[in-house]
C-alpha cells in the first residue's frame, strides 16, 4: 500500500440542474468524488438521490434538459504510446467524448440489460461493434475477441451465442453480455448502475463476482452505483453515501459499515435485511426524499431525521472530518451538538456483523 495510487477521476463542485415543465430541479449540489486506479467506490442512497445522473455526467451522457452549473469533471488516462493525459469532461463536446472516452475509457454496465441491447442485433455483433469503431479492428480478430469475452464472462458454447439475440438468453445471461460489451475496449474505468437489480439473488452473487474478478485479472477501477448495502459490503474499498444530490457520508468501507456518523446512514443500515434481528418488521427511513424542486434552507435529510437540530432548519451542515479518510456532513458532529447515539439496535446488529467478520477472516 506505501505506494502512491494514480488518481483515474476527480469529481469536484459538481452541480447539475434540470430544466423541467414545473421548473428547475436542482438534482446535483457540490458533489466531490476520488477515484484512485485498480479501486472501487460505491455510491449508494434511495432512487432519486443523484447517483446516476452523477456517474451519466461523467461519461457526457447526461440528458438534453440537463445543466451542468458547476464543477470539473477530471478523468486521467494512458495513450497507446503511454503519455499521460488528463482531461475536464465538462469542457469537451458529445462528439470528442463519444470517440475517446464512451466505451473505449469509460464503459457503463446500466441496470436493465434488455433496455442496453440492440433487439435487432446479434450478441457477437454488438460485442465487437465497439472494437471496429474505436480500433478499427479486423472483422476477424474482433469476432475472435467477442468469444473470448463471452467465455471471459462464463458464458458457454460461447461460438453458438455469438449468433443468438438477446431475447434468446435469459435475464443473467444478458447481464453478462452487457459486461463483455463493456470490457470488449478494455477500458480503465467501469461504472456498473445497479447491475444485479433485475436479477434473482443467486444469479446476482454470480454477477457480482463476476465483476470482482474481472476487476482483479485486469486491474480496472469500478464504480458501484446501488441502494443495497449488502452489495457494498461484498465489493467497495470506499463508499460515498448520497442524499438528495449530496454525498452526507463518505469513508472506507469498514469506517461506513462499523463506525456510520449520519442519521441517513444509520436508516439505510437499519434498513438491511438482517435474520438474528428480535424485530421481525423491516425497519424504514420514516418519510420520504425531498421534492428537490422547491429547495427549502438547512438540510435536506431534517424532516426524516429523529435527531435533527434546530440548526439543521437554517443552515446546510459542512463536512466534518471523523479521521483522514472518513468525513460526514451532519451537525451531530459538532462539538456544540448534544450527544446522539446510533439506534440500539443497530449497534448491535454492528456488533454482529463485526463479529461475523472476525469469524470469517479466520476460517
């Protein structure tokens, strides 16, 4: 670990607007991200929260009634030669990004593999489509390539596969067409959107190591975008926790999983299927998110917030640093704040889990 990482994308300030028929909905507000090569970051909150858009901005794919109002978006690469490049994403055009960076740096693993396939072409088709485009590789040697990936990815009879379509596979298979799709220009960054939502768990463990793997044999950095913290658990280094288009929590894994500082936080580990839990209801976040439309002063997590402050009406908390790579946004951190402590049952469903984790770093 001593040596330095290269950093692959820095997100900074961004801030991002939707022109809408009720108006301007201001769906990003002053997002940091770091990514560092060969890690994975998992960005995680409920549906609306701003994951996606964030990640779409990064790849130059963000809607038409989209408004980038802030920020940079600096992604670092290698050309073929090796020299070292670094470009703000948000200063390029749909065009020089389509070329450069679109599949070819940056692949997206989106949530439903029926909506990203091509009804109308074949599985090998689409795979190498990319490879003839960027690389201008011979039809032969990309055919090749494609069958490679598809076996890469654990899908047998890979050569009779190349001539089906995607109607002909079933849900998990699709999935994995859609990630050698993704791998086929080896990108340097892979950005998976829920990749497992549409899937039944067994097929979704498989997914998910799949990626791990796929990750380690080819030193790729990954970005998680999910609402499952039990996904998490199983694949990040980092992870950003986003609320109404801020991130509230960011940290290392075991710093979010066994030290959470946000009330938001705290809801959404609540919120995980646990089997040793006496409550036999499944907890919820009471409320619902914010309607980002008419933003109101403060934060935007106080209404749901069992320990919201007074402050929390007025004024939007900052960043507070828990350790060097652990920080929070919430006024609970500071000094002044009365003491609130984590739910109790959730301290101990904590102390559980480390306790499981301690068994299974033994075995």
């Amino acid at each position: 670990m001593s040596e330095t990482k290269e950093q692959i994308l820095k997100i900074r300030d961004l801030d991002i607007t939707f022109q809408t028929t009720a108006g301007s909905v201001h769906a990003i507000r002053g997002v940091n991200i770091d990514l560092m090569k060969g890690e994975t970051v998992a960005i995680v909150g409920e549906s609306g929260s701003g994951k996606s858009v964030t990640m779409k901005a990064a790849m130059g794919i963000l809607a038409s009634n989209a408004k980038v109002t802030g920020g940079t978006i600096e992604f670092s690469y290698h050309h073929a030669d090796g020299t070292p490049q670094t470009v703000d994403i948000l200063t390029k055009d749909k065009k020089w990004i389509r070329r450069h960076i679109n599949g070819k740096r940056i692949a997206m693993v989106f949530q439903d593999p029926m909506t990203s396939l091509d009804p109308t072409m074949t599985i090998g088709k689409q795979i190498m489509e990319g490879m003839i485009w960027h690389f201008k590789t011979p039809k032969k040697e990309a055919w090749d390539k494609a069958v490679e990936l598809l076996k890469e990815v654990g899908i047998e009879d890979a050569e009779k596969r190349m001539k089906n379509y995607p109607h002909q596979l079933s849900g998990g298979m699709r999935q994995r067409v859609v990630i050698a799709i993704a791998l086929a220009c080896n990108p340097d960054l892979l950005i998976c959107d829920e990749p497992t939502t549409a899937l039944d768990v067994t097929i979704q463990a498989k997914i998910i190591e799949l990626i791990r793997r796929v990750q380690k044999e080819r030193g790729i950095s990954v970005i998680y975008i999910t609402h499952d913290l039990g996904v998490v658990a199983k694949v990040a280094d980092y992870v950003n926790v986003m609320y109404a288009g801020k991130i509230v929590e960011k940290g290392m894994i075991n710093e979010i999983f066994y030290d959470p500082k946000h009330p938001y936080t705290w809801g959404l580990l609540s919120a995980m299927p646990d089997l040793d839990t006496a409550d036999e209801r499944l907890y919820t976040i009471p409320g619902s998110p914010p309607n980002l439309l008419n933003e109101k002063p403060g934060d935007a997590f106080a209404p749901r917030n069992q320990f919201a402050l007074e402050i929390d009406d007025k004024a939007d908390p900052p960043m507070f640093q828990v350790t060097d790579t652990h920080y929070a946004a919430t006024w609970l951190l500071d000094p002044r704040a009365p003491k609130a402590e984590m739910p109790p049952e959730l301290k101990e469903r904590i102390a559980r889990m480390k306790k499981e984790a301690k068994i299974d770093d033994g075995e």
